[in-house]
C-alpha cells in the first residue's frame, strides 16, 4: 500500500472519530480511589509550558547527542557517517553537543538533556501519526478525538490570567499545507470542547492583529457583529451534530476570544513593540520571533504555549534530502531564539516556574528507517552507498530507536543529562530509555497533574497518560 493511500486512510478514519466526540456529552472527572486513581494532583513545580516543537524529525545526532563526526568527502561510504557536524563545547562540563547551537551551549548549565527518548515502531512512519502520538499520548487513530497535552493543561489547571487563551499554538498553518488535516487532527482539545482548545497565531509578527477589531469597525459595530455570529452558531444545521456539551463550549470560547479584544493584555501580542535590539535577538524568522511572542504571552498569564519550526513535507526539519546544509539552516533559525527565551525567562525570575522543552517526533538516521526489525517503508528520496555530493551528505531516513529532549526550568535539574544511546550504529536508547508515556507523566508531574488524572467519555476512562500508566522520571525532577 502506497504512502499515500495510508495517509487518506489515517485521514478518514481521524475525521470519523471527530465526529463522533462532537456529538458526545460533557467528560466527567473520574473519581479517586485508593484502587487507580489519584487522590490528589502533584505540588506543581511549574506555572507554564513553552513547548519549541522542531518539527520534521530533528536528528539527535546533528544537534544534542554528537556522535563520530566525518567531515565531507567525495567518496565517504555513507555508513561511516554519523554526525555531519563537530561537536563543541557547553556550559557544563564534559557535555558537548553539535556545532551551529554555540548560543544553546552556553544555557545548557540551565537544562536537564534526555539522550534516551524513544518512540514505538507504528509500522508506517508517517510524520502526521507521530505527531499526533507525541501531542497527544496516544498512537492514531483512536474511536474519540484525544485532546492536545496544551489541551489537558487547560481543562485540568485552567488559566492563569481569565482573559489570556490558556493555550496558544503559534508558528503552524493548518490550510494550505501539506498534511494539513492531519495536523488538525492533533492541533485541538479533542472531547474537552473548544473553550480548550488552541488560539492559533501561524504569523506571530501579524499577532496583534488577531485580538483587535477589523480596521474601520467601530466598537458598536463590532459588538453587533458579536451577537450576529452567536445567532448563526446557534441556529446553525450542523448544530445537530453538537452536543450541548460542545455548544456551550464553543460559545465560550467565543466569550473569551471577545474579552480579550477589550483588554489590556492584548498588547502581548504586539511583538513590534518589543525593544529593537531584543527583537533582533530573536528575529531569525518565524519560529525566532515565536519564541518571543511565547515569552511575552506567558508573562501576561498564558498557561501553555507551543512554538513550531512548522511541519511542511520535505522542509525545515524534514531532511530527506541535502541534510547537512538543511540542518545548518535550520540550527541558524532555532540557535539565538531558544538561548535568549531561557535568558530573559530567567533575567525575569520566570525560568523557575515555566517549564520549556525542545522536542521533535523522531530523529534521524542515514541508513535505517524506524530501528533494528522495523517493517516500516523506507521513504528516503535519495538511496546511495557513497558521499559524491554535498547533497548526500547529512541524515536523511526517519529514526525512532532514540532520540534528544531538552527542558529548561519549571522544576527540571539544571546541567543534567538523562540516558544515552549507542556510540556506533544503531543509536539505540542504550541506558534509561523514555517513552512517550513516561515522558508526558514527567511534564505533567512537573504542571501538577498526576499522570493518572482522566475523565469519561463515551461510558470509558480516558487518561491523561495512556491507560493511566506513565511514570513520571523523578530523576529529572527538583
């Protein structure tokens, strides 16, 4: 079966279990016992999550887990190449990760550095099912619509500011785009409704523009428009697809969309009335000026905050092709904004109380698809033995047997590295490992939610870690 017939498929069967949480009833915290649940959530150690999503599969070994480097060389067998870039120096002693991140080593004194992240084998490896995996704690697709873990810090801690959005994804679009349904899929609060669900901002130097009127409406006008809109949701035919769970829901969020526009708040998102000079710091396009505009959102109160490199096939972080200078680039892009974010959190007595964290849904490796025994399909474009041009050169096939996180703050060791993989190929989690599960239990733990939280929908459990089974890693946590 082609790629493509599997994606449809993913596709269709995403949209029906959507459709089917729209037509649900409101979810129901599940009750403590002594037996399985929780009797009580977790002392938070952090307020707020800024999550730098490098989207595409960011190779560990081309950015925080350096392995043998061979430079380039007409001729180089392609298995001999592990890292396309030298390692260097960080602010902690022994540690070293890749060349291009000189303004991240110098911040890594502030971070706890998993080596050992690891994902499951899915058969096909789509980026849209990762994603979804990574988001959401659960492997695509599934009967209900599973909610953003953005999603889950909204519903379950609510907002710390009652007119900023709880949760803001910025830098994605979701039209226009390859994989766009796919993206959706995950990009939402799921059976939590859409009070929970995401503001997305995909231009965050156009954000301002997203929480003020239409240029030329007056405030009258504006309020009417208001009204006029809730009558058409309310009297709208697809609302027979809404239960009144969701209904309610979505005219809440409209509620808080419309406060927002009168408040003062709003002025966070300007990221053009920053100073010049830090605005620069930042600018290195889109995801540089995100991470800004996160540090300013979570300063005015918001509770969870993703900022992406975006998801396009074949682009950004998807180096199927010409890897090492696509990695170059993209290192330039992320370098500056993610160092100066931790500084400024920091310079702003906000690190220790916001929890930051780079991750991706999978790393890279130059010759093998999935890990050692995958069935998945290799979908490298470019299949050779030797290095003859620079085009060959870099990572290029999805790798899921162990790749790097790092977090920043919010109540995670500082210097710290966390399990290893392999020296040599395969780079497998060797020492530690980390699943998905643990992983999300680790943030969630971190938030204040226990990984065993859940609520019913649907007359089953659904918990924030699947099957209530994550373990958070206490080892990384203060």
């Amino acid at each position: 079966m082609s790629e493509r017939l599997i994606r449809r498929d993913f596709v269709k069967q995403l949209t029906t279990a959507a459709l089917a949480t729209y037509a649900t009833g409101r979810p129901r915290a599940l009750r403590a016992d002594a037996g399985h649940l929780p009797q009580e959530q977790p002392q938070p150690r952090a307020d707020a999550c800024i999550l730098l999503w490098l989207a595409g599969g960011m190779a560990a070994p081309e950015t925080f887990d350096p392995k043998r480097y061979e430079p380039f060389e007409k001729g180089l067998e392609v298995s001999r190449m592990l890292s396309t870039f030298p390692a260097i120096p960080t602010s902690v002693d022994g540690l070293q990760i890749c060349q291009g991140l000189e303004n991240i080593a110098q911040v890594m004194d502030r971070a706890t550095l998993i080596r050992s992240a690891v994902q499951p084998d899915l058969g096909s490896i789509l980026h849209s099912r990762h994603q979804y995996h990574w988001h959401t704690g659960y492997v695509p697709p599934q009967t209900v619509a599973c909610p953003h873990i953005g999603a889950w810090m909204a519903k379950v801690l609510g907002p710390r500011n009652p007119v900023m959005p709880a949760f803001i994804n910025i830098g994605q679009r979701l039209e226009g785009v390859g994989e766009s349904e796919e993206l959706k899929a995950f990009t939402t609060a799921g059976f939590f409704g859409s009070k929970y669900g995401p503001m997305n901002l995909p231009y965050p130097e156009q954000a301002a523009a997203s929480v003020r009127p239409p240029s030329g409406m007056d405030a009258q006008r504006f309020a009417n428009r208001d009204r006029l809109f809730r009558r058409l949701v309310d009297n709208s035919p697809q609302r027979d697809f809404l239960s009144d769970y969701q209904q309610e829901s979505m005219l809440q969020a409209m509620d808080g969309a419309y406060r927002l526009l009168s408040a003062p708040e709003r002025k966070a998102f300007d990221i053009h009335s920053e100073d010049p000079d830090k605005l620069a710091q930042y600018d290195t396009g889109r995801f540089g000026r995100g991470c800004l505009l996160a540090r300013r959102l979570v300063e005015s109160g918001a509770r969870f905050v993703e900022v992406t490199t975006e998801y396009v096939p074949f682009l950004h972080w998807d180096t199927h092709k010409d890897g090492h200078a696509t990695v170059a680039r993209m290192h330039a892009e992320i370098d500056r904004p993610i160092a100066q974010l931790v500084k400024d959190l920091e310079e702003r007595d906000l690190l220790d109380r916001t929890l930051v964290i780079v991750a991706s849904e999978f790393s890279r490796d130059a010759l093998m698809e999935g890990q050692p025994g995958s069935t998945a399909n290799d979908q490298a474009t470019v299949r050779v033995d030797r290095v003859s041009e620079m085009v060959h050169y870099g990572l290029h096939r999805h790798f899921t047997g162990g790749t790097s996180v790092v977090m920043f703050g919010g109540g995670t060791k500082q210097g710290f590295v966390y399990g290893a993989t392999a020296p040599e190929r395969p780079l497998m989690a060797i020492e530690d490992p980390v699943s998905i599960e643990d992983l999300h239990a680790t943030i969630m733990t971190a938030m204040g939610i226990s990984p065993q939280t859940g609520f019913e929908i649907e007359g089953r459990p659904f918990y924030v870690t699947k099957d209530a089974k994550g373990q958070a890693v206490e080892a990384i946590l203060v």
